[in-house]
C-alpha cells in the first residue's frame, strides 16, 4: 500500500473512530434507547476497524490507543448519560432516530462476522519454521477472507501471508509513506528455509521494484520455490541478487535462503 491508499487507510483507522466517538459525547440523545443503539452502532464500527484496520501502517500503538480512548469514552458517556429518559419516543420522529442506528448495527453486525473467519479447514495442513528471525514480524495479510487478506481475491494467492517487521513505534517503515526500500524495516533481512525439501526453481535477477510501482510481468519478483513433504511453497518479494542456493539443491529447514 502506497500513496493516496495510505492516507486513506490512516483516515479510516484514526479520523473515522475518533469524530464518532466525540459525536457520541457530544450527542444528546432523547431516551436510553436511542443513545445505547448510537453506542453500540459506534462501537461496531470502532471494533471492525480494531480488527481489520492495517495498523503496520500508522503504528501497533495506535491501534492500542484506539481501544483505550473508546473504553474511557464509554465510561463517560454513561456517567453523563445517567438521568436520561429510559424509553424512546415512539412516533414518526422518535422512530427515524432509531432507524439510522439500527441499520448500522446490521450492516457492521454481518461485516465483523464475516470478517472473524473460520478456524474450520478441511485440506492437508503444513506445519513450517518460521522464515525470518530476530523480532517484531506482523502478517498484513493472512487469513480466510478478504476483509483480512487481500489474496483471497485471486484463488491461486488464496493461502499467501505477507509479512512485515514493524519499528520502535509499531510502524512498517521509518515514516508513514516510504519514499525508499531502504525506508521499510524489513529490507534487507535474511530468510531462512521453512523446511527441510528440494529448490524446485528460482529468480534472482530482476530489479526490485520501486516504491508503488508493480511488474506485472514478474508479479514474484525474485523468489524461490521449495518443494517440501509433498507441497510447494513459494517465498516471493525477495532483494536481487540476494539468493544462496541453486535449482535442484537439497536444503534443511533453517539454511540461508537469501534477504527480502
């Protein structure tokens, strides 16, 4: 994710949230009715992006705070709302102040249960080392549908993960959009084999790409394919000329691959 996406996605994750939970202070709702189903309608909404919001970007901490801010605003929305009347007014205006929020927590309900996934999988599993060391790895996308993991939307890329390392502050790169390959803080670490198995294939050659541009000719970039108990794994992304090992090569699980 690069240029405008960017800003739209810290938009979504950080001014969205924070406008809807100030209206929710500031609001005087008619009856406990009313405001409880604006409240849950905000807190669906804040929750859906606590979940599925791409946090790599603005920052791991900032998804935390999100949380805090929302739970203190409810305490005190409670307390300012203690003396409201219980019962909404039920005639055609008290009715449509109901409407809006009820339509929200339909619509936010159905995008949170379809965003939870499944922990139900019928194929044959794989277990696999870890490709990367020291600390602070994240998956961006990972996951059975697409409201966690863009892949989903091409059947062949249905099981792909992409993997970053975030910063000090929680964050992918050095600043918030990254002008360099040099700015993200992955670049550059090595990878090591997931398995013990057989190098099927390999591309080490072609450039990396620069920063929102995409080769739409070698969508792998340079990468590797292993063959591995009866699977195939594909480790794709990877820096030019940064491969250690060969077609055809026998390798254990943990030896050098080559850097992202």
């Amino acid at each position: 994710m690069c240029g405008y996406l960017i800003y739209i996605s810290v938009f979504a994750q950080t001014v969205i949230p924070a406008t809807l939970l100030m209206w929710l202070l500031i609001m005087k709702p008619s009856s406990w009715l009313h405001g409880g189903l604006f409240g849950l309608s905000i807190a669906l909404v804040v929750w859906y992006t606590y979940y599925t919001g791409r946090w790599d970007i603005v920052g791991v901490w900032v998804k935390e705070g999100l949380l805090w801010v929302t739970t203190l605003s409810f305490f005190m929305v409670f307390y300012k709302w203690y003396r409201v009347p219980g019962l909404a007014v039920w005639n055609k205006s008290g009715l449509l102040e109901l409407f809006v929020p009820f339509v929200m927590i339909i619509i936010f309900s159905s995008m949170l249960w379809n965003a939870r996934g499944s922990n139900d999988f019928s194929g044959v599993t794989l277990e696999l080392d870890f490709p990367l060391r020291t600390n602070g790895w994240i998956v961006f996308h990972g996951g059975d549908n697409i409201a966690v993991n863009q892949h989903r939307r091409v059947k062949a890329q249905s099981f792909a993960l992409d993997v970053g390392r975030l910063g000090r502050w929680g964050m992918r790169a050095t600043t918030l959009s990254p002008r360099d390959l040099e700015d993200y803080f992955i670049y550059g670490e090595p990878v090591y084999a997931p398995c013990d198995g057989t190098v099927e294939r390999l591309e080490s050659n072609i450039e990396d790409n620069p920063i929102g541009k995409v080769n739409s000719d070698q969508v792998f970039g340079n990468h590797v394919v292993i063959s591995c108990k009866n699977s195939i794994i594909l480790i794709a992304h990877l820096k030019k000329n940064s491969l250690r090992v060969k077609a055809g090569q026998l390798i254990k699980s943990g030896e050098l691959l080559g850097a992202v």
